[in-house]
C-alpha cells in the first residue's frame, strides 16, 4: 500500500510539473505574443477588397475591375439552411463554443487517424476568420497559436452572427470568388437566396480546398463533399431525410458564370476607370466603389454598332486587302486546324478563320472558323470584295470564290447563321426517320479589320451630360480614344462658328457674299494660296444662308475677312472654343485648326441650348462600398444675368470653369447637391438665327441624308478637311447633339469620292435613329427682337411688290431697311453699292 502511496505521489507531481510547466510555457507565449495581436476593433473597420463597379444611368454593368470578385452581404440576406451547411462542413459547434472547440480538435484527430484526412476541419470558424483577416498562411506553431488567441479575443468582443458574417465575406471560393454572393454568381448565376440545398451544400464543401473540392475543376471530389456534407446536415438535424434524399440525387449544375458586362461601352469604361484611380489611387480597385456614369445604355450600345457598322462599310468600299496569314498545305492537312486558329485574335464579333476548300461550282467556300469550326461562307458574302490597290482604286469584281480567297487563306468572318443549339462538327443529328445526318455548318461571311478609324460623342445640349461616346472601332485593338485625345482639322464643321460671329457683327443671313476665284500671296501661307470649293466651281453673288448650307469657301474666307482674324479667334475664346491651335490666317475660315472630337462636340452643344457654355461630364454618382453617395455630379442652371452671384451663393466659380468628362476632386458625404453655373456666352438671338440656317444644311444643303430621320427640329453641318483626310458630321436638335469624326489615325487621304456626307453622316445617322426614336420635337424657342422678312433672294433686300422673294429671319436691329421710293434709292444707293462690292471683290 505504502507502494501504491509512493507512485501514486510521484504521477501526480509528475501530473502537476507538467501541468505548471504548461501553465508557465503558455503564460509565457500569451506574455510573448499578445503585445503583437492586432485589436479586434479593426475587423469593424476592414474594408473588403470589392471590385469596382461602372455602370450606366439606367444601372446597366458597363465593366468591373479588380482582382477579386466580391459582392459584401450581410447575415440577414443569407438563408439560415446556407448557414447551417457551413457549420455542418466548418464548424458545427459554432454557436456552442468559446472560440476554439475541443472536441472539434479532437474529433479532427481522430478523422485523421481513421480515415488519414480530416473531414470536418480543426479551426473553428472564429479562427478562421482569424487567420483570414489578421494573420499570414505559414504552417507555423506560433502563428497557429496567434490564431488561438485571437480567435479567443475575438468571441469576447463580437457576437456570433457578426463572425459569421465576416467569415462568409472573407472567404475564397475558387474562381476568383471570395465570399458567398460572389460564388452563387460564379457557379450559378444566382444570388444566394435562390440557391437550391444541393448548391448551398456544393458551395459549403469549397473553403477546406478550394482547387481539390471545385465543382468545375473537380467535378468528381465535389459531388463527393458535397454528399458528405449533406450526410451532416441530416445527423445535427438541419434537414429532414426526404430533402437530404432530394439534394443527394441532384446534378451537378455549376457553371462558370463570368461577370459580362451588360452594354458595349469600353471606352466610357476606361475613361470612369481612370478618373477613379486619379482620386482613389490603386484603392480605386478594392474599395468597392460603385459608380453611376451619364451614358444611356440604349443611346450607348446604338453608338458603337453605328460607328462600328459606318468604319466596315467605308472599309468594304475600298476593297479587300486579302488574307490576314497563310497555313501551309502540310500543316493544313495534318495540324489541328482548331489550334492553329487560335493564333489570330478576335476583334469584336470579327472572328479568324482557315480556308479549306474553295469551290467555285458550288458557289462557296469551307472554312473552319474559331468557335464555330467548320463553317461555309457563300459566294454572296464575298461579292463586295475587289481586290484593294489604292484609297481611290480597287481591282474588277469577283465572279467566283477563288477569285478572293485560295485554300489555306487565313480571314476574318463574321457568323450569320449559328449551328442549331447543342451540334458541334462531331456530333450528329437524327432526321424524322431516325437516320443520321451531319450537323449543319455554320454560315459565315467575309469580313476585314476596318483600318479607317472614327469617333461619335452624344451630349445632352443643356447639361452637359455625355449620352453616348465612342472613340475608336475597338478598344480592345487600340485603346487610344479619339473622341478626346485625336486633335484634327474640323474642316467645315467649324464654319458655324465663325457664321455666328458674323450674325453677332450685324451681318444677316441675307447678307450677300461673292463665291468667286480668288488668290492670296500670304508670306504665314508661304506660297501663293489658291482655295476652291469642293466641287471645284464658283457660284458668284451668294446669300450667307445659301453659303453655309452649301458649304462655299470663298465665301467663308472673304467673310473672316471682313470679319477680322483676330477678332474672330476672340469670339471663338468667348466661346471657351479652345483657340491655342488655331492658324492667325485666312485658312482658319476652312477648319484649319485642331480641335477634338469632344471639342467640337461641346461648342455644337453651345450652339443647340441656345448659346449657354457646356461643360461635358461622365460621372454622375461615386457611391462607396456601403452605399453612401461620396461624389454627386453639380446640377446645371443656365444662367442669363446675376450668373456670379449665383455662382456664389453655390460655391461655384463661374470665372474659370473648363471642360471636363472628369469628375470635380472635391468629395462630399452629405445630400447636398452643387451647382454648376453656365452662363451666356452667345446672343440668343444670333443662336437661333444660326439654328434656322443649320435646319438648311439637312433641307437643302449637304447633310440632306439625315432627312431619313423624318423630323424638322434637326440641324447640322458637314465637314471634309483637304485631300479628305477628316470627315465630320455635327448636329443636334435643342436638346441632344452629336458629333462623328471619320478618318485614318496617320492623317490620309480618305478617298476622292469620300466626304462627311459619306463618311461621318451615315455613322451620326444610324446613331440618332436610336437615340431620338419616340422623342418630340424639340426646337429653341424664339427669342424677343427676331423678325421675318420677306426679301429679295438676289439682293438680300426688302422684296418689292409684286417681285418673287423668300422670308428670311432677322434680328430686329439688323434687318434691311423699309423700302425707299425711286428718287431716294438713287441719292442714297452709293454707300450700300460701295458696301456690297466690297464684300463682292
């Protein structure tokens, strides 16, 4: 017994050594390492690395940057069945345990031993969250032992839902997906609280190994998880058996489901995407910052199919340049054709593919396509294809296939007519009678990669606010964004500007001009200057009405002349029209200068309200990752008189306001929406006026093409720079205008028979279909002191009694004098003969 006393003695100090030294050894790591632990006040105050988001006015999803998917949920929006497959699979105890669970430790173990994996984890959920927002991935004692502590901290200091919650946002779910909304989008295109039991308990079984367990990777060893964790649910009671029955036998539905987004507008994206980074830095694309753009989805998507549609059709008519490579015959014979193709970028829906069987009896032409594979391309999708030469000469038109492509020609097509949904070129389909017949080729034609390239702004005319903006034929092949970055000649889209300022000088429509020869020995122009008119003839005595509608450039540069250079490129400063490109001579009259595309857009925009500076803008809300609105775009008031005092009683600068698509720097948390004064910069009257003359360009002048829009409230003017190396259309109605610009990047020649009537109009045209369809009319309305007059159209005077006259609008003070008797025409006709000749000669 003494014996039995001893040892028994001797375990329980042996028992109660260990024990203190344990004691002693723990002490001694909590002492170590609790000075290090970060608070777990923090968690409240971690921000989620969420993507951007851009979208469009109508909440269309433009585009989404970032590394991670994430989409913050909070516990309310989880079904209670998704949270209990979780703990099933994580951590059953969860609402049980202090932060770290014993007998999850231990049941761990013995997993292990059992079975040599472990099924249902050893970190409890609190830990993992732990180790997911504070601590690294070594696989180190001392960092398993941070993560006890902390989990430890945590439980004090946070409620159970609250962790919860953190550790469904946190976590990686494969696929880039971190967090469980992002994953039910990922998986299966749904948000959390439509997902069935089988897709809750598939997503559960993905953060013990995201890679091994994923659905999409690993079909097999998911279903295997899942069932495993549907088994679970039933033992703790969370599901009954005949819906553990149920999810047991359901498919495996996952899918990869990308965030595509909703309208075509990269440029538009880039240019959000940039002012972000400008005033978030590289937080911009974590912090979950969603923004709100002015771009109408509708008016957006119009814009690039039109300037994308009004590129090919000018490229078309230019020939075809040939093929984009060559295959060889061996390697066509025995390479693996679908590879092969890869090798060739898509550009939009212009697709790659390899020729292989030219038949010219047949009337068509076999080619295995990227995506499609094998497809046919009839003969009568080729019919456009002469052979290029020059801009102003193409090679006969082809009478057969061969004479476009040969066998190995590597070409860019475009699919008509898909397979029926489900063929593939293996696969193959039975008939009525239950016979096999091969799967139906795609149907594809023959396309090219314009090389001309375009831009289309769209402006709301009273605000500023951008519509619809394009900069190029894709942004994925040439992020360079014409609207606003490619300074061109505007050609004769300028000429309204500088007819305004003569309407504001006391000139008249009426007023009458010569349209004849006329040569300058100009030492700016360093060699004697010979301009002519597009059609290379001369019309003589011509009314301004009847010169700008159309377009005569002698009128124009005798007009700058009287009209002064300097003085003229004052008024284009007056109307924040930037001047510092322009010529100091003559040739400024045809649109020698340089503007962008955005530029001009704005001062036509200038010219459709009426006369009120425009500053363009994109962002119309920056909301932050909680939904708080951190940036709201100034609501615009036009303003005639007191601008400044108005300006002041808003904080807002009236003096030196520019032009910008960028959002303001200053950032406001509260509802209190600025204001953005814009003030007159132009006679009303003279706007109006010049409003009825541009009516003209589309009734009777060179724009008649846009008369298929079938309204009266249009205006506009084209514009072709020298050798028609840009081309331009602008026009507008009083509330929406848009400019298009057509050309080649390395400024050429477009073309002898290409003008803004061919190029650009088409493009503005298929554009405004869209964007006005369903809207009334919308005109400027007639301001005080405008009178109509009837006059001579020869003379631009008053109309006599019984001789033909047309009416003309007038300001009040410039109209033509009443009419004189005989005897007083003849004493005072001198000085208005001396007048008009001057103009003449």
């Amino acid at each position: 017994m003494s014996h039995l006393l001893r040892t028994s003695r001797l375990f329980a100090w042996v028992f109660l050594t260990g024990l203190s030294v344990a004691v002693i050894v723990t002490s001694g790591f909590y002492l170590y390492l609790r000075p290090g632990l970060p608070p777990v006040a923090q968690l409240l105050e971690i921000k989620l690395q969420t993507p951007l988001r851009v979208y469009s006015k109508d909440k269309r999803l433009i585009a989404e940057f970032g590394e991670k998917r994430r989409a913050p949920i909070t516990i309310e929006q989880i079904p209670t069945i998704q949270l209990q497959a979780f703990m099933a699979a994580e951590d059953s105890r969860f609402y049980e345990h202090f932060g770290v669970d014993i007998k999850g430790l231990a049941r761990a173990a013995i997993e292990l031993v059992s079975t040599g994996e472990i099924q249902s984890g050893g970190s409890t959920i609190t830990m993992q969250v732990a180790k997911n927002y504070f601590l690294s991935r070594d696989r180190t004692f001392i960092r398993k032992f941070n993560e006890i502590l902390l989990a430890l901290q945590i439980e004090r200091e946070l409620d159970k839902n609250r962790i919860l919650e953190l550790y469904l946002n946190k976590i990686y779910l494969g696929n880039r997906a971190y967090g469980i909304a992002a994953a039910a989008q990922v998986y299966y295109n749904k948000p959390v609280s439509q997902l069935s039991l089988a897709q809750m308990a598939m997503l559960a079984g993905l953060p013990k190994a995201p890679s091994a367990y994923n659905p999409l990777a690993n079909p097999e060893r998911a279903m295997i998880r899942r069932n495993w964790i549907l088994g679970r649910m039933q033992e703790l009671g969370y599901i009954t058996p005949d819906a553990y029955g149920l999810a047991l036998a359901a498919p495996l539905t996952a899918s990869y489901n990308s965030t595509d987004s909703e309208v075509d507008a990269d440029y538009v994206a880039e240019m959000a995407r940039s002012e972000l980074v400008r005033r978030y830095g590289e937080d911009a694309y974590t912090d979950g910052y969603t923004v709100t753009l002015t771009v109408d989805s509708t008016k957006q998507q119009a814009a690039t199919k039109a300037l994308r549609d009004g590129l090919e059709a000018y490229d078309r008519r230019h020939g075809f340049r040939g093929p984009i490579g060559q295959i060889d015959p061996e390697t066509l014979a025995d390479g693996d054709l679908s590879e092969i193709v890869q090798n060739y970028p898509r550009v939009e829906s212009l697709i790659p593919a390899i020729v292989t069987n030219v038949d010219d009896k047949a009337q068509n032409v076999r080619v295995h396509a990227r995506m499609p594979g094998p497809a046919i391309m009839p003969f009568e999708t080729m019919t456009w294809a002469r052979r290029y030469k020059t801009e102003d000469l193409t090679g006969p038109e082809p009478e057969k296939p061969s004479d476009v492509v040969a066998v190995g020609d590597v070409v860019y097509v475009r699919v008509q007519a898909p397979k029926p949904a489900g063929t593939t070129p293996e696969k193959e389909d039975q008939d009525r009678n239950g016979t096999a017949e091969p799967a139906r080729p795609a149907i594809v034609s023959l396309a090219q990669i314009p090389r001309v390239e375009g831009a289309l702004i769209s402006l709301e005319a009273q605000t500023g606010a951008i519509q619809a903006l394009t900069g190029g034929y894709s942004f994925g092949q040439s992020k360079y964004n014409r609207a606003v970055q490619a300074q061109r000649q505007p050609g004769s889209t300028f000429k309204p500007f500088l007819y305004l300022s003569a309407l504001e000088s006391g000139m008249t429509p009426a007023t009458i001009y010569n349209d004849a020869p006329i040569v300058f020995n100009d030492s700016e122009l360093e060699s004697a200057w010979r301009p002519q008119n597009s059609s290379g003839q001369f019309y003589g005595p011509t009314r301004l009405r009847e010169a700008l509608y159309r377009s005569r450039n002698l009128v124009s540069i005798r007009l700058l002349r009287d009209l002064g250079i300097q003085k003229t490129i004052d008024y284009l400063a007056q109307l924040e029209i930037p001047v510092e490109k322009m010529p100091d001579n003559l040739s400024l009259s045809l649109g020698s200068g340089l503007l962008t595309p955005m530029e001009l857009a704005r001062g036509m925009a200038v010219i459709a309200n009426g006369g009120y500076d425009v500053e363009p803008y994109l962002i119309e809300t920056i909301k932050n990752v909680r939904g708080e609105i951190v940036y709201q775009a100034p609501k615009t008031v036009l303003c005639d008189q007191e601008c400044k005092e108005i300006a002041e009683e808003n904080g807002t600068d009236t003096e030196n306001s520019e032009t910008s698509t960028e959002a303001e720097p200053a950032e406001s948390t509260d509802n209190t929406q600025q204001v953005r004064v814009m003030r007159r910069l132009a006679d009303e009257r003279s706007v109006f006026i010049l409003h009825s003359m541009m009516r003209d360009v589309i009734r009777l002048g060179t724009g008649r093409r846009a008369l298929a829009l079938g309204r009266e409230d249009i205006a506009g003017k084209t514009g072709t720079t020298n050798e028609q190396k840009d081309t331009w259309f602008a026009g507008f109605n009083h509330e929406l205008a848009t400019t298009t610009w057509v050309g080649f990047d390395q400024p050429a020649p477009l073309g002898r028979g290409e003008f803004g009537a061919s190029t650009a109009l088409p493009v503005w045209l298929d554009y405004m279909k869209v964007a006005l369809e369903g809207e009334p009319p919308s005109f400027m309305p007639r301001p005080n002191g405008i009178v109509n007059i009837r006059i001579n159209p020869e003379t631009g005077q008053r109309a006599r009694p019984g001789e033909d006259g047309v009416f003309e609008v007038f300001r009040e003070d410039d109209a033509p004098p009443p009419l004189l008797s005989e005897e007083e025409s003849d004493r005072n006709g001198s000085s208005g003969e001396d007048d008009l000749s001057r103009r003449i000669f």
